[in-house]
C-alpha cells in the first residue's frame, strides 16, 4: 500500500480480527433450526448468558498488538486501562 499511497507504510497497516466467547449457555437451552449454514437457527433458553468479545491485530510486518477484552459492564473500572487511557475512565 506505501507504494499505493505513498504515505502508508508496512508498520501502520494493521489487521484486526474479532470474535466473541459466550458465557452462560448450557444443557437448559435448545437450538431450533436447520443444518443448512444459509438458513437461520434460533436459540431459545436461559437468558442469563453475556457475551465477551476479544480483539486480536497483526501488523504487515507481522509484529503482535495488545490483545483486547470487551466485558459486559455497566460502569469503566481503571484497573482495565493502560495509563495513557487513565483519564477516560474516571
């Protein structure tokens, strides 16, 4: 892309992927669908599950980034940041 742009180079070109880790889903629930991947499948049980979300990234030269965790949360706590984002939480 630097020779694409001339101004982005390998360093600053990150990928970045998401998943997700559900947490709560147990034998009290039921999936109710097809096994064709295209056709929607629906969930039906317990509603007490909470979803957490991390995020990975890799830059062009294949150095690794911090990963992140997102949590379910009502309220930032400091402890979470790193001291640059200190200020953010408070």
């Amino acid at each position: 892309r630097e020779s694409e742009y001339g101004w982005i180079k390998p360093e600053n070109t990150v990928n970045v992927d998401e998943g997700g880790i559900m947490a709560g889903f147990g034998l009290d629930s039921l999936v109710i669908g097809s096994s064709d991947p295209r056709r929607k499948a629906f969930l039906k049980g317990s509603e007490s599950r909470t979803w957490t979300t991390f995020i990975e990234a890799v830059t062009a030269y294949g150095r690794l980034l911090k990963p992140g965790i997102i949590f379910k949360g009502k309220e930032l706590q400091q402890q979470w940041f790193i001291d640059e984002f200190r200020k953010i939480a408070d």
